[in-house]
C-alpha cells in the first residue's frame, strides 16, 4: 500500500478509535475491518492458502504486535520514517503528523505504564530490554493463545455463528455480548470474500482453488483437510494467535477422510503440509508458530497419529525454521512417531522438539494446580511456555535477570556468612517477581478493558458460557508467565561466592566487586580460578545444587508472587529465544567467571563450554531441577552427526530414553558438526540450509547475529 | 580398602565395549608403545604436567616447588622434569589448572560410586563400565575389586588390556570380568620388542588363560602403516581368531595423533611415528587384507 493511502487509512482507524470510544467491541471490530487490508497480504502464486501478513505498521490493533506492544499499539520510530516519506502529499503528513501526536499517548502499552503502581514504576523503570540494563522488564503482549481448532473446523463460520444465537436466545441479558462476537465472526466472512474476490477469475489454478475454498468456507464447515488447513489459518491470524494447538487432531481427520476419499494419497498430503509449513515460515515467526503432535488426550489418536507422521516426513521434505513442531509422546505411544521424529533429527532438521507427557503431564498439574486430566491438554506454546489447550492464558509479560540482580545485591552492603547473603538475593528476587506478578495483572485488566478478542474467547472453554471476554473473566485459568535468564550463570556464581568469599576467605567482598567491575582487567588469574571452580551441568552435586536452590528460589518467589495478586498461576519459564545474548550485553563480569558483555547461559543449559564431563553428566545435572514449579525450561542439547551414525544410534536412542525415563521433560536437538559451524562463520553464503536452535526457536545459522553464533560454537559438542 | 592410582574417568563413552559406558582409566603400562596415546598412562606413579596453552604466567607454581623443578621463562615456565618430585603443590596453586599432576589416588568404592551415576545408562543401553589405561591389570588387586563391586550392582564390565601381564595378575580379576579388550599390536617376538618393549611370550600365555576361561574377546589392533599391515600380521590375527573361538571381533584402530600435546605436557618429545599417519585408503586396504585371511567379523573402531 502506498503512503498516502496508508495515511488514510490510518486516519479512518483513528476516527473509529474515537468515534466508538464507550463501546470496546464496537471499536475493535471496526478498527479490524479498517486495517485488514493494510496488514493482510496478498496470496501469491504458490501458496496454500490466503490470510499470511504481519502486525509490523506504525499503527494497528492486535493482540501482539511484532514490536514490544500489544491492542492499539502506535510505533514511534516507523511513524516519524513515515513522517519523512517525500512522496506524502502534504495534506496527509499534516493527518499523519496529527495522528502521530495522538497516538504517542493513546498507544496502549504506553497508557499500561501510566496505570502502574509507584512500586511497579519504580522498579520496572524501563521496557527497552534490548537496549539497556536492568534486573527486570515488562512485556507488552497477549500471546501463547491456543485456540479450539477442533471446534472451528466442526463448526465452521455458519455453525459458530448458529451457537452464538443460541446462546443468545438462552441469555437475552447477555445478548450484546453475544452479538458482539457473533460481528468478529462476519468480519472473518468479510475477509474471506474480499480475498475470495481479489482471487476469483485469476489464470492462476492454485489462486481460483483458493477463491473456491474460501467462497465455500464462508457458507459450511471445512470437508476437505486443504479446506480446513485455510480456515483455521486465517482464522488464527485474524485472531491474533500465533500458535496453532494440536494440529494432528484437528486436522487428522480431514487427512482420513481425503485419503479414503481418494483426494490424497501419501506423498500428495505430505506435499501439501510441506507447502503448509512454508506458508508459516513465511511470516517469519520463528518465536512463536508452535504447533503440537503426539501425546495423551487426542480423540483421533489413529488419524492423528497418521497425520503426524505425515508432519514429520514435511520436516524433512522442507528443511524450514517454523513452524515449531513439538512432538509429545508417552509410554505407550505408537513408536513410529519416535522413530520417525529420530530420523528427522538425525538429518539435521531441528524439528521436532520432543515432550515428555509421562513427566510434564503431572508436572503440569502440580505447577498450574490443576487435575491430571486438566493438564493433559497442557501445550507449549511462543519458545517453550506451557499453557491448558484453550483452557487458559499465560503470557509472558515480564523478564527477570537473575545474573544482573545477584551483582546488584554483592554491590549494595556486606554480608556476614553465605546465609545471609543468599537471604538477600532470594528477598531481592521476591521484590522483582512482585512487581512483575503485578505488571502481568495490569496488563490483562488493561486489555480485558481495551478490547473483547471474540475471536479469541469463541474458541476458548468458559467464555461464552460465561458471556464473558477471554482477558475479562471469561478464560477458566488465568495464569502468566515470567521469562528467566541468567538463573545459570547466577547459580555458578553463587558457588564461587560462597567458596571465596566465605568458606576459604581468600578475598574480601569489596575485592571481588572491585574486580568484577573492572571486567577481571590485570585478574586473569583470578578469573581463571573463577572459572575452574565446579559448575552446573557435570553432575557436580556441590554446582547443581546451588542451581536447584537458584531455580527454586524463583519459581516459589513467581507462585507467591502470583497468588497475591490473584492470578490462577504464576510461573516462571526458562526458555530461551536470543534474550540470553541480548540480556548479557548489558549485565556486567560475573563471578562464575564470564566477561562483562557476553551472552548469558541459554535456558536451562549450562555456562557454554562449562560442561565438559560428557553426555550423561550433563543430562544428570539437568535432571536435577524440579520440573513441577515452573512453566517450562528449554533443554538444548547439541549432538554431533556421528551419534546417529550407524554404530551408535541405538546407543544413542537409550541415552534419550533413560534421560527422558528418569524424569527429562523436554529436549531440543541439533545435530551439528563443529566443522559445519566454523566454515559457516566463514562462508556464510555456502550455509543456507544448515539449522541450529537456539534455545526455543529455530534459524539458520547463518542469519543469527555474530555473538550468538559465537555463543554456539562456545557451547559443548557431543 | 583397596586403592588405587587412576588418571582419568570418561562418561558416556561409546566406543570402549558395548552400550554407553563409563571407563576409568588406571596407571602404569609394562610396555612402551611408540605409538602410544595415553603417554600419561605409561608411568605407574605421579607424574608432572604442564599445559602451556594455559599457562598465565603467574609463576605461582615456581614459588611452591620445593625441587627446583620450576622456573619462570619467558614463555611461561621452563621445567625440568627431571627434578620434579611428585609434590603436587604446584596444581594446587595454579589458577588455570595448567600444571600439576597426573593420576591421584581412589578406593575401588570411590570409583564404583563415580560409574554408579550411570547406572540407569548402562541399564537401557546395553552397557557398562570399562577399565582401561595403562594397563589396568598392573593395579590386579584394585582393578578386580573394581570389577567385583561392578558386579555386584549387576553391570557388565570389561578390561581393556595389552595382555603383557602375568598370568597370575589375570586370574585375580578373571571371575569378574565379562569381555576383554585385547590390544594385539604385532604378531612377531622381535617387533613386538621393538615396537613395544613388550614379552611376546607372556602375552601369548595371557591370552591362552583367557581363552581358557571362554570370556569373550575382542582383539582391539592398533593399525600403523609401514610397521604392522603386513600379511603375516594378518595372517596371525586371522590364525589366532580360529584358534579361539571366544574372540568375538576384531577391530582395527588406525593410528592418530590426537594424544600428541600429552608428549609435550609430561617433557617428552612426540613420537617421530605420527608423520607417517594411515589415511581412509589405507585402512580400508588393511580391512580387506584381514578379511581375505579369513576374519569375518572385522571392523573399524
Ligand atoms: S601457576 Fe599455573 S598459570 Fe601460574 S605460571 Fe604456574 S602453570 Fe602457569
Ligand atoms: S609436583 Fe611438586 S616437585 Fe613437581 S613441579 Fe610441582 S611443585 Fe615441583
């Protein structure tokens, strides 16, 4: 879309912005009908289906937009490039410089930071994560919905909107709210056609199906696995989720139907997945765009077991870095999904990451407080969190360092024994996660104020029997989730602490500081014995338990946290995406011996380099942690080739199942050579098919920034 | 209790026995492989190491040695190994762990507790635990008290051994141990002198006790070209595999260097033999020659 109509655009939102001020629905909806052709994007040629597009404008309404803002959000930086755009006419940079200057103060999360607490101001002074230090910051998003697929494509458009009005009839009191959604359902329609319309008649075969399909779907339920694929897409995307539930239930029976239909057959069905998983590359979310296969609690197990496998040869077939395909299994479970997932990685694909429902289904339960039967529907979604399939909500709207807090309490006053000061930071970390507990209330009540999400709560248990929006009292379990980093380097820094500073005594309190804030400058020697004391991840007892203590101390501190301000759950999450890299730029040397500035250890993976006892001490180390206090934590494990070659695949095979038998919850693979990894940092144009996770999410190698592939190549290979 | 001198226990091992392993690697060897890749290994007591890499030039180290086996250099320190004592106060005082000492001292308890980690591993994989060196059998008592309590827990285990032992050294340890690795490196007396400094004669006799008790074998062969990829040796790998029907395998392992910065560390000079390396040819040239003499079941590794 060009400038000016942009701006135009721009300004019809804003007039219904204000127009629709005292009617929330009203205005979102209108809000969305004005902006669905700006940010949706047109279907090209090969593509599966229509509805890819991105939240990334100066200016927009969406659960999560692709900068750190979420409902109305108003980007700063891209309205003054716009502002500056010299093919603007003039009447419209004047509009546009109008509503820039509303916008600055009507942006969403800006008005959240001035609906905090002085406690919260104070001590969340700042959201710019990724640009400055801090112990802890906000989040501005609604993520990690995971909507009932399953429901939409039994339904369908038509069918919804027929249990809206029934509903309706049941509850005249609540008929608004009724309307109201069943109004975001048209809007779903209106899209569909305006699509179907944009398409029809073109000489293209693909883009005509396209039209077909849509023109159905805006009259009956799905019948075809492509139909269905189409409408729950585009309905997630208009939905604002970014997650797509358990996808070989809600599609494996489509895929029976087809193939006993004659439709498809194997390698025609793989082909269109394939074709699937690239529409979904596409956008570019390698955060999120979490889909589940395998485990407990599908009501399909046989076709969805057949569709998985299906997902799996897809992997393979097209090598992408989303979607992030999670494959849950338990004892019991058709072994080819295991085998097959095993061969996928043995290729190098880093797909599928593998869940362990027999530890993470009661792990779950005890975390989120919930019955076993609750959390078998427990689905990970964005880089690892756990939430209830379309049960409940867990945004992670907070970041807490504990690297960064453990220097500030060494820094602020002298402790008398290791007690005292472990004390300190446990009480230090209690102050953060309160104010953070209270940020993500803030942030839900502001959202549940600023808008309904229909098309969020019409697919989520609870809401519309409660007549209630999803952010607004209508999800069953409103819980949230709070990204942790640094738990690692602090936990190994806490073992040097207590042994230098206390235990043996060889230096003073105020001579570590002094040489931690000089970044070890003329210390080398002292930082080499940092860096030879014990550390987490070689089944060193006297390092892990420290780090069992560290992960404890916060997770309790998330679930009391939590409890206060009245979230059903309160959890922390260890995952990692590259926060861990971005984080440590900013946090200062740390006493397990890291330079000032470097990335900081990635989930719950030991310090890069620092496990070096071999492949079972470092499962054994990250066995230790409890599971059941948390919302997840990213377990990376970098394998070379050869443990899949011929002669040590079953030895491998045992390795993963004594790990995961003896309590593992999840493990991510690569399987990477040291050598693939250096000559890529060297050519990187010889390397575009080479993947490595890294942490929660999958990229090529070759686009990750340079420290982070450094922070790879650091990390042990086995 | 029974203790001993260990200089290294590796987890997770693949490659040393069946299923995923722990090994624990004793001190002393009788022979004196030119080859050899575990030099540290060789001598039964103490011994000096110095990784210059790692070295910060502290010199630490050179105000505690009470021999005068130190001194500061300009790269580092400059040893006289020769002087060394054995003291161990120099590791103790270095930041980097860039000196000190190979082999330190464990009950049989200490090391079975350290394999006991892995016991759920060796369960599901078909695995165990190896002892390994050196050569294992010179520490008899303290390898087979290993391998009893090993047994006890119910794991297998195995010995890897260059067999260059008296028989007697063998029989102590025999009832406990399910499978030996046996390093055959040269199959004629003089060579085997030569190459190894090693009693021909007595290995044969180890390897006939063993026979006898119907443990399985794998004869472990070091591959060095110029030097042992002969028809003769192949021929007498092939004779002794009929010979003994309890030699299970035979696995060729072709000579490498990876062991070379270790001759440096303990004062030695690394062996003129790593020039003359096998490449993939030449193994898989060797491979066929054994499997011609009539060995079926050969491999690398
Ligand atoms: S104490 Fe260690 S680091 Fe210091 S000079 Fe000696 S060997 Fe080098
Ligand atoms: S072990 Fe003792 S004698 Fe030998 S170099 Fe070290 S300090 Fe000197």
């Amino acid at each position: 879309m060009d400038s000016n109509s942009k701006v135009r655009l721009f300004s019809d939102f804003t007039d219904a912005y204000l127009k629709w001020e005292g009617d929330i629905a009203k205005r979102a909806l209108e809000c969305m009908r004005i902006q669905y052709p700006l940010w949706l994007e047109p279907v090209e040629p090969d593509d599966l289906c229509a509805g890819r597009g991105e939240f990334d404008d100066e200016l927009g309404f969406t659960p999560q937009a692709l900068v750190n803002k979420f409902c109305y959000y108003f980007d700063e930086e891209k309205a003054e490039r716009l502002l500056a755009d010299a093919s603007l006419s003039d009447e419209c940079r004047c509009r546009f410089a109008e509503i820039a200057a509303f916008w600055k103060t009507e942006d969403s999360a800006c008005k959240l930071r001035k609906s905090y607490s002085s406690a919260v101001s104070s001590l969340l002074p700042s959201d710019d994560w990724k640009g400055e230090a801090g112990c802890a910051f906000p989040l501005y998003r609604m993520s990690g919905t995971q909507l009932d697929y399953d429901k939409l494509l039994r339904l369908g458009i038509p069918g919804l909107k027929q249990e809206l009005s029934r509903f309706a009839d049941e509850r005249p009191e609540c008929r608004k709210y009724y309307e109201d959604a069943a109004a975001e359902l048209d809007y779903v329609t209106e899209v569909m056609r305006w699509y179907a319309g944009s398409l029809r008649g073109s000489e293209n075969e693909n883009l005509n199906t396209i039209a077909g399909i849509l023109d159905a779907l805006c009259c009956r339920a799905p019948e075809t696995m492509r139909e269905a694929i189409q409408l729950s897409y585009l309905y997630c995307q208009l939905a604002g989720s970014l997650n797509f539930g358990r996808m070989d239930e809600y599609l494996g029976d489509f895929l029976a139907m087809d193939i006993e239909a004659g439709r498809l057959d194997r390698e025609l069905a793989i082909n269109m997945i394939g074709r699937y998983w690239k529409l979904i590359e596409k956008r570019g979310r390698v955060y999120d765009s979490r889909l589940t296969i395998g485990g407990k609690g599908r009501r399909n197990e046989k076709n969805a077991d057949r569709f998985a496998l299906y997902a799996i040869e897809a992997i393979r077939q097209v090598r992408c870095v989303a979607p992030q395909v999670t494959l849950r299994f338990y004892s019991g479970q058709n072994p080819e999904l295991a085998d097959a997932a095993m061969a996928a990685i043995a290729e190098g694909c880093t797909f599928p990451m593998l869940y362990n429902d027999d530890v993470n289904i009661p792990s779950v339960a005890s975390a989120f407080g919930v019955s076993n039967e609750e959390a078998v529907g427990y689905i990970p979604f964005g880089c690892g969190e756990y939430t209830l399939y379309h049960r409940s909500v867990g945004t992670p709207s907070g970041v807490i360092n504990l690297m960064q807090i453990l220097l500030e309490v060494l820094k602020r006053r002298s402790y008398d024994s290791y007690e005292d000061l472990w004390q300190a930071y446990v009480s230090e970390i209690g102050k953060y996660m309160a104010v953070l507990a209270e940020q993500e209330i803030c942030e839900y009540r502001f959202a549940g104020a600023a808008a309904p999400f229909h098309l969020i709560g019409i697919l989520y248990d609870d809401c519309l029997e409660r007549a209630a929006a999803v952010f607004d009292g209508g999800v069953r379990h409103l819980g949230g989730t709070v990204e942790s980093y640094g738990g690692t380097n602090a936990a190994d820094s806490l073992v040097v602490i207590r042994n230098f500073l206390f235990d043996s005594a060889i230096m003073t309190q105020g001579e570590m500081v002094r040489i931690l804030e000089t970044d070890f400058t003329g210390n080398e020697v002292f930082r080499q014995k940092c860096l030879s004391m014990p550390k987490y991840g070689n089944d060193d007892d006297i390092a892990d338990d420290i780090k069992t203590a560290v992960d404890r101390a916060v997770c309790e501190a998330a679930i009391d946290s939590g409890k206060k301000v009245g979230l059903d759950s309160y959890l922390v999450v260890f995952i990692n995406n590259d926060a861990n890299t971005v984080l440590g730029h900013y946090t200062g040397a740390s006493p397990d011996g890291r330079h000032s500035g470097l990335p900081l250890a990635n989930g719950n993976a030991p310090s890069g380099g620092c496990d070096r006892k071999g492949l079972t001490a470092l499962l054994n180390s990250m066995l230790k942690p409890s599971t059941r206090i948390h919302a997840g934590a990213v377990q990376n494990l970098k394998l070379s080739g050869r443990m899949f070659s011929d002669g040590c695949l079953l030895k491998t095979r045992a390795l993963l199942d004594t790990y995961f038998a003896s309590g593992g919850a999840q493990l991510m693979i690569t399987v990477v050579n040291r050598g693939d990894l250096e000559d890529a940092m060297l050519h990187p144009e010889n390397y575009g098919n080479l993947i490595v996770r890294v942490g929660g999410f999958s990229a090529r190698f070759i686009e990750l920034g340079r420290d982070v592939q450094e922070e790879i190549l650091s990390r042990t290979l086995y | 209790m029974v203790s001993g001198l260990v200089f290294d226990i590796q987890r997770c091992a693949l490659h040393d026995g069946p299923g995923i392993r722990s090994v624990a690697f004793l001190k002393g060897c009788p022979l004196r492989c030119l080859w050899c890749c575990n030099p540290e290994s060789q001598s039964a007591e103490r011994q000096l190491f110095y990784h210059s890499g790692k070295c910060l030039s502290c010199f630490g180290c050179v105000g505690v040695c009470p021999a005068g086996a130190l001194r500061a250099g300009t790269e580092g320190v400059e040893i006289d190994f020769g002087l060394c004592v054995s003291c161990g106060k120099c590791g103790k005082i270095c930041p980097a762990g860039a000196i000190g000492l190979y082999g330190y001292e464990m009950t049989a308890e200490e090391v079975v507790v350290e394999f006991e980690r892995d016991a759920g591993y060796y369960a599901s994989s078909g695995g165990g635990i190896t002892l390994s060196g050196g050569e294992p059998l010179m520490q008899a008592e303290f390898a087979s008290e290993i391998l009893m309590l090993s047994k006890k827990k119910g794991w297998h285990t195995a010995v890897e051994t260059c067999g260059t032992v008296p028989a007697v050294s063998l029989s102590t340890a025999l009832p406990f141990a399910d499978l030996f690795l046996l390093d055959f490196k040269l199959s004629d007396r003089e060579l085997f002198k030569e190459y190894a400094g090693g009693d021909y004669g007595m290995m044969m006799n180890f390897l006939e006790v063993l026979a006898a008790s119907g443990k399985e074998i794998i004869l472990r062969t070091v591959f060095v070209p110029g030097v042992n990829d002969t028809s003769n040796h192949a021929e007498a790998v092939a004779a002794l595999c009929r010979k003994y029907p309890c030699i299970a395998a035979v696995n060729v392992m072709p000579l490498h260097d990876y062991g070379k910065t270790k001759y440096t560390d303990i004062g030695r000079p690394v062996p003129e033999i790593y020039g003359n390396l096998p490449n993939e040819g030449q193994v898989d040239r060797w491979l066929s020659l054994l499997r011609e003499a009539g060995i079926e079941n050969v491999k690398k590794g």
